[in-house]
C-alpha cells in the first residue's frame, strides 16, 4: 500500500509538473513625455539670405532622455516650405531663402 500511494503521489506530481504554463509578457518602456523644446537661446533670427542646409538653430527636448519626433509647421513667410528640420537643427530647406520677410514657425516634440 505505501507503495501504491508513493506511486499515486509520483503520478500526480508528474501531472502537475506537465500542466505548469508559461506565461511570456512583453514589456514597452515608452520614452518620457516631451517637457519642452527650444530652437537654440533665442526665439528670434535674423538671417541674411541663407543657403539651403544652413542651419538655423539647433533643438534641444527636454527630458534629456526624450525620444520622438520633432515636428515643425510654417505657418506665413514669403516662401514656402523654407525650412526643415535636419538631425535635430532647424536648417533652411531645399532652397536658398532668398525672399526677403518674417516666417512664423511652429517646432513641436511628440510623444
């Protein structure tokens, strides 16, 4: 009898071991919420007909730890889509700017 049952709690042991189940989680760690973004120490340039790449101002987000995307809306100036953002500067676009006038523009950080 003390056979059997040591055989019966072997058997059931053996039983719960195969039903264990693994579980696999995948765990994201988003990057924080922007805080700020500026365009170098001023929010004001003065430029004197630039060519196209130069940059302008570069971006810093904070955190420092941020990562995301940096957007960036030309809302009036004389030409348009003067401006892009290029490894985290703000530079002249594909062409020289060489209309004369105030551009307003908007920088953004999401996430």
């Amino acid at each position: 009898m003390k056979w059997f049952c040591s055989a019966i709690f072997a058997l059931f042991v053996g039983y719960a071991q195969a039903a264990q189940t693994t579980l696999s989680i995948t765990v994201t760690i988003q990057s924080p919420p922007s805080t700020s973004i500026r365009c170098g120490t001023t929010n004001s340039y003065t430029l004197a007909s630039p060519a196209a790449g130069t940059i302008v101002c570069p971006l810093v987000v904070q955190p420092s730890d941020w990562q995301g995307a940096i957007t960036l809306t030309q809302n009036s100036g004389p030409q348009n889509d003067a401006f892009t953002i290029n490894s985290n500067n703000l530079v002249v676009g594909n062409n020289a700017l060489n209309k004369a006038g105030t551009y307003s523009l908007i920088i953004g950080a999401t996430p």
